[in-house]
C-alpha cells in the first residue's frame, strides 16, 4: 500500500483569459462605436478636430482608433477616453431614488486636415 507512490495525472493548464473585446470581436469594428455625441461642448471641439462618440462600455483606445479608421477613412492622432459610472441619487422633489445611466465616451483628435461629416 503506496500512500504516496501514485502519481496522479498532471491537470491540463488553463490559458491565460484574453480581454473579452479580443475574443468576441475579432476584425468587427462596428460594435465599438455607439453614435456622435451632439453637444454644445461637442460641437466647439469640432472646429478643433476633436469629435466625441458615444462608445461600448467593453471598448478600448486601440478599438475606437481601428473603428474610426474603419468608418471615416481618417487617422486619428489620439484617443482619450471618460468613463462615466452609473451611480445611484436623491431625486430632490419626490425624495425618491434615481439612477443615473453610465456611459463611455471617447475624445477622437484627428490630424489638421482631416474631417468627419458627422450631420
């Protein structure tokens, strides 16, 4: 009786878990952006090449990049991203519980000369 003498049968390794947006979404850029956003604050970025989407909450800077190149045909030269977190008030005429819905939005920064006809 060998209590310690059986080898059992090495577990097989798991692989590592890549980002969900990798797997999911391999090559399909039309999931990351949502809509435009169309603001006053929007609106004045334009005139600097800045334009905002509304994007996936799953998405990245690299997605939105590769997605806007996909749609627009231009280069962006950066992507800042905001992440607005849903969170729970006081409604202050009812006295009630409100949720305000989160969203992620993204900051596209093209080159001088590009433009995307957002209207």
């Amino acid at each position: 009786m060998a209590l310690f003498g059986n080898k059992k049968a090495a577990a097989p390794k798991v692989a590592d878990k890549k980002k969900k947006t990798n797997e999911v979404h391999v090559g399909d850029t039309s999931w990351v952006i949502k809509k435009p956003r169309i603001t006053e604050k929007a609106a004045l970025l334009g005139d600097k090449n800045v334009y905002v989407f509304e994007v996936a909450r799953d998405a990245s800077k690299t997605d939105v990049k590769n997605a806007v190149v996909a749609l627009f045909q231009v280069s962006p030269v950066k992507v800042n991203i905001v992440n607005r977190v849903p969170r729970t008030t006081k409604s202050v005429s009812r006295n009630r519980t409100v949720t305000v819905r989160g969203q992620k939005k993204a900051y596209v920064f093209l080159k001088k000369g590009d433009t995307i006809n957002l209207i």
